[in-house]
C-alpha cells in the first residue's frame, strides 16, 4: 500500500475503533476499581497486571513497560512485595539479576475480585463458535501488539521532549 494515498477507512472499520476505544476506556476504569477495592494504587496494580502478563522480569523491564522511572519502579516493587503481590528472586540464567515474580494468583482477594469478571466473560465467550473465538483471539493479540508498539512509541517521544 502507498504511503501517498490517504487510506479509504469503511464505516465498519471507523465503528471498530470506536468500540475498541471504548473498551480501553471501561478497561481502565474497570482497573482502577479493582485497585481501589484492592487498596492499592493504580500503577501498582497495572504493574501487577502486566507480571501476571508477561511472567517474571527486571525491574528494568517493568520500567519500560510502564514508563515508570526505575526509581519509581524500585519504591513500586517494595509496596508489592511487602503486600506479597511480588517476591524478588534471582535469576536463574543470570544470578546478577533480579527478577520481580509474580504471586497473583495466591491471593484471594484478587481471585475473589476478579471472579464475577471472569464468569461473564466465559458465558459471553460460550456465545460464540470455537472458529469465531478463534478470529476474536487472533484479532486481540494483534491489537495488543498495535497498542504496544504505540505505547513505546509515545514513550520514546516523551523522553526526547524531556
């Protein structure tokens, strides 16, 4: 396709991001609920979030992946790790490093949270084939990568205008 041309967006295409927009946004206020029931601040339980995504990481990588200075990522773990969201452990391939792991899953309070979320999504999910659940997956990780590389992008702009 041509960089020259303006692309031709349909109107099912224009109604999709519209809706994928609004999804991010009862997302995030969705997040922050869950935090506040939690009793933790939203970037520490965005933090949680994203362990429990992406499996144990450095700080390092945290900190590029929430934009969050490595000081602010540092004092961020502390809190985690004292409420037991988090434990530091060696890495195993590099005994220099740290790696934040993730305990998500063994506190009740979370599950028990997110429980009621999780029923409605499945009985949601049990309304469409395993084909149609297959382009439905597809399309969210690519839309999670879209979303990904657009949020390094504003954070690498960010940095240059600072």
């Amino acid at each position: 396709m041509s960089t020259d041309q303006p692309i031709q967006i349909t109107e099912q295409q224009e109604n999709l991001t519209l809706r994928m927009r609004g999804l991010g946004t009862r997302t995030v206020l969705y997040q922050q609920s869950v935090a506040t029931a939690l009793g933790l601040y939203n970037n520490d339980f965005l933090s949680i979030d994203i362990l429990h995504e992406k499996g144990p990481i450095t700080a390092g990588e945290l900190s590029k992946l929430t934009g969050l200075t490595t000081g602010s990522v540092t004092a961020l773990i502390d809190r985690l790790e004292k409420n037991g969201f988090v434990q530091r452990q060696h890495d195993p391939n590099d005994r220099r490093k740290v790696i934040i792991v993730p305990l998500y899953e063994d506190k009740e309070d979370v599950s028990q949270t997110y429980l009621q979320l999780h029923e409605e999504m499945v009985k949601l999910a049990s309304s469409y084939t395993e084909e149609e659940l297959e382009l439905i997956n597809q399309f969210l990780g690519r839309a999670s990568s879209v979303l990904e590389n657009q949020i390094h992008l504003l954070h690498s702009n960010a940095r240059n205008k600072s």
